[in-house]
C-alpha cells in the first residue's frame, strides 16, 4: 500500500497528512464514529487509503483490517469474494466485497473500519459521507465548485483542477 502522505509504502492505514489523488489508482475511503464523543458533536473519522491496485487493496484488507476478526468462515467467504472481484473487476463484485467487509467490520469499529467508497477519484468524490461533510457551512464556504461539480456529478479525474480541488478538501476533512 502506498501511503499518498509521504509516498512511502506503509503497512499502516492510520497514517496521515497531504493527500494526493491520480487517474489510475485505487482508494478506499474508509470511516467509524468514535465512542467517547456526544452524539450532538459526533463527526466520523474519516481516512484514504491509496494503493497501487484493486488487489492490492483487497490483499491490504485481508492482511491488515481483517487480522483482529476471529470468524474463520467470514474471513473465508471475504476472501473468495475478493478474489471474484479482483479478477473480475466488476463494480458489481466490488460492491458486494465491500458490503460484506462492511458486515463484518461492524461499521463502528476503530480497528476495522468501514469503508465507504472503493474506486477511483470520481467514485471516492461521490461518497456521501463527503457530501455530508460538505453541507457543513464552513466546509461549504471554502469549496462551493467542488460541491455544485459533486451535486451535479460532473467530478472528473481526469481534470487536474478536479483532483487538485478535491485534494485540498480531504486534506481539511481527513483526520
């Protein structure tokens, strides 16, 4: 896994700072909600994870996230699953890997958290979570042509300014 911080490849999901998006790449937005906080200021922590490939992620999820989950035929099942995906690289398949690591993860669970959105940069803009986050007023203040190209699905990785944009919003939000 490559960690779009400082480059360097990391073992680490947890690791944090500027993050760089490109055409190409694979990312996973991963997010829980932490315990200790009161509901009225409860905000996700969200985190990005950049790798090399599909399977590359998937072989980070069953090295790394899922080595804390003791359900021997989840993790099985996971891992068949993962495998289809990779090989098919369909977003069917992608989606159904996701959702079931998402089941087994628990979706508030600091050691394994959930993942959001899996994909490209397009795919990680369109991710509710970071909507949400962008109807908060401050974010919306900072961002306002980032938000109308996300609402109105015009997002497009392929535009430097897109990425360079969407790259100073996680930058803020990512913690």
């Amino acid at each position: 896994m490559k960690d779009e911080v400082s480059g360097k490849n990391s073992s680490d999901p947890s690791v944090s700072g500027e993050i760089t998006l490109s055409e190409g790449r694979f990312y996973m937005l991963m997010h829980y909600y932490p315990q200790a906080e009161p509901i009225s200021a409860i905000r996700p922590v969200i985190s990005l994870l950049s790798f090399d490939s599909l399977s590359d992620a998937f072989e980070q999820i069953k090295l790394y996230l899922l080595r804390d989950c003791a359900e021997k035929e989840k993790i099985d099942s996971l891992s068949e699953m993962l495998l289809k995906a990779a090989e098919t690289k369909s977003a069917a398949d992608i989606e159904a890997a996701v959702d079931f690591y998402n089941k087994i993860s628990g979706v508030n669970n600091a050691n394994m958290p959930a993942i959001d959105r899996a994909g490209s940069p397009a795919d990680i803009m369109s991710s509710q979570i970071l909507l949400g986050v962008m109807g908060n007023k401050r974010v919306r203040i900072k961002h306002p042509v980032l938000k109308a190209l996300m609402d109105i699905k015009k997002f497009d990785e392929k535009n430097q300014q897109h990425l360079r944009m969407a790259e100073k919003f996680l930058n803020q939000i990512l913690r």
